[in-house]
C-alpha cells in the first residue's frame, strides 16, 4: 500500500526527468570531446551520436517512472506520470544548449552535478513514498 500517492507521482516525474537530462548532459560533453578531438564540426556520426543519446534518454525517463511508481493500482496514472516525466525531460534537456553557449564544458559540468544532486534527492523522496 502506498503512503502518499501524490508525493510517489511527483518524485518519481521529477527522478526520470533528471534522469534523462544527465543522461543528455553527459552526451553532450562527450560529444563536445566527439567534435574536438576526433571529428570535424560537422561530422553526421558526431550528430548521429548525440540523437541516439536524445532517444536513449527519453525511454530511460520513462522507464525509471514507470518502475517507481510500480505501486500505484492504476496503470493510466502510472502512463500519465511516464509522460509527464519524458515532457519533464525534454524540458531540463533543452536548457543543455544555452548552458554549453553560455560557459561551455564548465556550465555543464556544474549543470551536471546540480541534476544529479536532485536525481539523489528525488529517488529517495520517492522510495520514501512508498
């Protein structure tokens, strides 16, 4: 039996959403090395890499929400926290962009540790729930 349903939902958008974001935020470091280091600015397989990273973080937002709230009765609410989730998701990814613009490598390393600082404190929250 699930103490706080509500409390379950949020936390667990919010674990996949950051999720996800890391996920994309590290590809995007590696793919920053991608282009300096081992392929010209405008190599497809670079791109090739950083979409397949897109996609790959997405499924894994929606599967982390999908676990966590394995203790709802109620697969359309577990369905509707997976969207939310992956929107969640898309959201924290495309700050990635004006971050790399903004302070390069650096923002983004401090981006990272401040989504897996939350990931940490969500996953928690909704195992807590529970």
């Amino acid at each position: 039996m699930v103490r706080d349903p509500v409390v379950l939902a949020i936390a667990s958008i919010a674990t996949g959403a950051t999720a996800s974001s890391s996920i994309v935020t590290t590809g995007l470091l590696v793919f920053r090395d991608l282009t300096t280091r081992h392929f010209d600015s405008g190599s497809e397989a670079a791109f090739l890499f950083l979409a397949i990273t897109i996609l790959i973080a997405v499924a894994t937002s929606v599967a982390i929400t999908w676990n966590l709230t394995a203790q709802l009765n109620d697969i359309w609410r577990r369905g509707v926290s997976c969207a939310l989730s992956a929107m969640g998701g898309i959201f924290l990814i495309a700050l990635t962009a004006p971050l790399d613009g903004i302070g390069g490598a650096a923002t983004l390393l401090a981006y990272l540790v401040v989504l897996l600082l939350a990931l940490a404190y969500s996953a928690q929250k909704a195992r807590n729930a529970t």
